[in-house]
C-alpha cells in the first residue's frame, strides 16, 4: 500500500511541473508563447497543445499539461461540444485531437463525431 507522503509528494511533483510549462510558455518568445490570461486558462494551454501537435492523444495532453485525468476530460468534453476542438475516432476509442479549422479543411465530414 502506497504511503500518504508518496502521494503528496507525487502531488507536489505534477503541481511543480504544471508551474514550470506555465513559466515556459510565458516567457517564450516565439509564435508559440501565450498570453498570461491563457497561460492560467486551462482551455487555452490544452488548445496550444492542440494547436502545436495535431492529433495528439488524449495520454499525451494529459502528460503536457500535468492536469488530472478529470480535469482534462472536462475540459475537452466542452471545447469538442463548442466545435473548438474535433476528436478522430476508430471504433470509439480517441484517436487523436483536432483543432476544427484543419479538420474542416482535410478531412471528409463523415469521419468526425462532434
């Protein structure tokens, strides 16, 4: 069985990271830098990712962004029901993650479940 202080201390590990890519993506200077207002915007850092890595997989999100398993799953259920974000799936099972604007130029309608 697994100790308290493992835990939280696995806890304070995910929270530290989760700081150190907000710090990275605010002081980056590229075309990839955000905004402070997304940078503390869990939406817009889950949508930079997607944006950055088309396709990604839910796993991959989850490892970026440092957010739990529940957080992430909610937030991506909103932007994929405010057509933000469009989700490629094989036999219901996700696949990978979209931004809409290359998937309405790429790929055939049929193929996407919104």
């Amino acid at each position: 069985m697994e100790s308290i202080t493992s835990v939280t201390a696995r806890s304070s590990e995910k929270i530290a990271l989760a700081n150190r890519k907000i710090a990275q993506m605010k002081n980056n200077s590229n075309s990839d830098a955000c905004t402070v207002k997304e940078a503390f915007d869990t939406k817009g850092i889950i949508l930079k990712y997607i944006d950055k890595f088309p396709g990604i997989r839910y796993r991959e999100i989850l490892r970026l962004t440092g957010l739990t398993n529940g957080t992430l799953e909610y937030h991506l259920k909103i932007l994929e029901s405010t057509h933000k974000v469009a989700v490629f799936r094989r036999d219901g099972i996700r696949a990978g993650y979209y931004p809409i604007d290359i998937i309405l130029s790429t790929c055939q309608p049929m193929n996407l479940i919104y």
